[in-house]
C-alpha cells in the first residue's frame, strides 16, 4: 500500500512539473511573438517566473519529497541554495499575481489612465521591485543558518527543519509580507471591480429597440412621462440581463480569488501553525503535501492569467492550425473562445465602466438630453477623454 501510494505521489508531482514547463513556455511564446500581446508584461513575468520554478524548485520539491531519493545527501551550502530558491519564487510569483490584481483594476476601471501610465519604465520599475523584495526576504531567513562543511538529508532542507532560532520571527514576517498582505490587495481590489461590475450590469441593461426610439416623438412634458413609464413597466423583462452579469461577475471573482487561496493558504497556514506551536508536528508528510499544493500553482497560473485569455487562446490555435496546416476547427475555437466567462466578463468591464467614467461629465442637464442618454451609442474609451480625478 506505502508502495502504491508513493508511485501515485511521485506521478503526480512528475505530471504537475510538466504542466508547469508546457503551459508556461506556450504562453510566453505566444505573448513574446505576437506584438500586440507585449503590453501584458506582468504576466509574462509571471510565466518566466514559474517557468524557473518548473526547472528549478520543482525538480528539487521531487527529491525532497520521495522516499526514492533518500539517498541524496545535501550539504549545508546546497540547503542554503534549495531554500533560497524556494522562498525566493514563491515569494515573486505571489507578489506578481498581486502586482496583475492592481493592472487589472486600473485596465477595467480607468482605462485610459491606464493607457497613458502604463510605461515600459513603470513595468520594469515593478518587476525590479519583485525580485528585490524576493531575495531581501530570502536573505533573512538565510541569517541565522550555520556555517561549516556539515550535511543534511533532502527531506530536512526545507524552512520547517530550518536550524535558525530566528525562525518564527521570519515565518510570521515571510507570511506578513508574502501572504496577508497580498490576499488583502487582492480582495480589495476584485471586491472593486465587482462594485464596477454591478454598476455596469445595471446601467447597460439591452432596451428594446420600439421602446427606446420611437418613430414620433415631441419634446412635450407629457410625452416625457410616456416613456419614462413605458421603460420603468420593461424593468421586469432586463432582470434575467442584469442577474447573469452578476453570477458572471461572481463566478469570474470566485475563480481567481479561490484559486488564489487554495493553493497558498494551506501552505502558510502550516508554517504559521508550526513556529508558533509548541514542539514540532513530527514527520514531513504535511509539509509535503501543503508545498505540492502550493507548487500546483506554477501549474495552474498560465491557464488562469494567460489561456483564459480570449485573444491569447485563439493566437495559439491560429499557430496550431498554421503548424499542422489543418484549417478545420475555426468554429471550435470561436466556441471556446465565447465560453471564456473570465475573459469576456473583464473585456465588457473594460468597455462599460469606461463608459461609467465618463458618462455624467458628457451629458448635459437638460431633461431632454436625460432622457436621450440611453437612445444614443455608447462612447468607446478612445473618443471620449477620461474624466480627470
């Protein structure tokens, strides 16, 4: 049974690293190849990010979490990299994923400052700022470890076995930093977005075309009222519209912030747990477990931020179609890409609240103009200047 049960293991760490290569490296060719996609640099930093932690750290993950590689003897200077490894893209992809959390915000609800912000120096300014924070963090739980020619076993070099009497004052601030924070951000600002979301829904609610523009209409008080009733009577009929905007928003919301929490909060769950607890737990096997699922997120983070994507999907299947010459499929593709809830959610987000923005500061007062607002085509961002704070 330990048998069966360590091959099912060892299986499934194997097939989760190369998840985490393939999905990882078909991203970032997707995005360095096509120019229009180069704009989404931070996730395709997040993408060289776990394409390092598939190369590096997961491999070593494997050795240290199969009994197969008892025999592996690290000594203290090869424990000091495996650690620094480990703390060092854990720490980078979850502050990237915080850094994707507050682009998607400004992207959907001031899309135009975002246009005009969003720099090549401010993006190269935010990655520099990931990995100094990253190796500054590493480098303090690095401080109190020993010095000297001694060895250690795979399975104990790992932060749980750390030796440094330090290490719940540098579990608690790794998970302070790497964590706590991030998780707030990121509840903050998709609780933003689904604010927007609500909004939006409501206000581009479809009205029937007889309703909102009728042949002969005159600018009387009393013809006013008519249709102000005649739309108020159809509020009825746009419920189903504005409910399915809303499970879409909380469906899209629940996806990335669920994802976002089972696969780290076991992780520091247990490390919190086991510098604050009295004695130690005993055994690696929980250890091993939290760390793989933590690790399922280099896997799982290319198909969230990148093959959701509605623009990227269809590039790669344009590439596949154009390696394996087979014109078939056009139809599938265009299926998948209209299932995407995610992608399409935030692309009318991004339309919508641009039209949100700027909608009270384009229409005059006037009860006519009121009650016009909604006969006339919304405005795209690009022909309207956003509304300056």
């Amino acid at each position: 049974h330990s048998i069966a049960q360590e091959v099912v293991g060892l299986f499934c760490m194997i097939l989760l690293t190369l998840t985490a290569l393939v999905a990882n490296i078909v991203v970032m060719v997707i995005l360095l190849k096509t120019p229009l996609f180069r704009k989404f640099i931070f996730v395709c930093h997040l993408c060289v990010v776990n394409l390092l932690s598939a190369i590096f750290l997961m491999p070593l993950g494997i050795i240290s979490s199969s009994s197969c590689f008892n025999w592996v003897i690290y000594s203290i200077a090869e424990c000091k990299a495996v650690i620094f490894l480990n703390i060092c893209f854990i720490s980078a992809s979850i502050l990237t994923i915080s850094i994707i959390s507050v682009e998607r915000y400004y992207y959907i609800v001031h899309p135009l400052r975002y246009e005009v912000k969003m720099t090549i120096r401010l993006a190269v300014a935010g990655v520099i700022f990931i990995w100094v924070k990253s190796v500054l963090i590493t480098v303090l739980a690095l401080v109190a470890w020993p010095h000297g020619n001694g060895a250690t076993s795979a399975s104990r070099c790992t932060v749980y076995w750390s030796p440094g009497a330090h290490k719940k004052v540098f579990v608690i601030l790794f998970s302070i930093t790497c964590f706590i924070l991030p998780t707030i951000i990121i509840l903050a600002v998709y609780s933003s977005i689904y604010r927007v979301a609500r909004t939006a829904s409501l206000q581009q609610a479809p009205v029937p075309a007889q309703a909102v523009a009728p042949r002969h209409r005159c600018d009387s008080m009393a013809s006013q009222v008519t249709i102000l009733t005649a739309r108020i009577l159809m509020l009825p009929r746009l419920i189903p519209d504005r409910l399915l905007g809303s499970n879409k928003a909380i469906l899209t919301l629940v996806l990335i912030v669920g994802q976002f929490l089972c696969c780290w909060l076991p992780f520091f769950a247990f490390h919190l747990h086991s510098s604050v607890a009295v004695g130690t737990l005993g055994g690696g096997h929980g250890e091993m477990l939290v760390t793989w699922i933590a690790y399922s997120s280099f896997a799982v983070n290319p198909f969230f931020y990148g093959l959701l994507n509605r623009q990227i999907r269809e590039e790669l299947a344009r590439l596949r179609r154009g390696c394996l010459n087979h014109p078939l499929g056009q139809e599938l593709c265009l299926s998948i890409s209209e299932a995407s809830v995610q992608e399409n959610f935030l692309q009318f987000l991004q339309r919508a609240t641009c039209t949100l923005e700027t909608h009270t500061s384009c229409i005059s007062p006037s009860p006519r103009n009121r009650l016009d607002q909604t006969t006339t085509g919304f405005p795209t961002p690009a022909q309207v200047p956003e509304e300056s704070s």
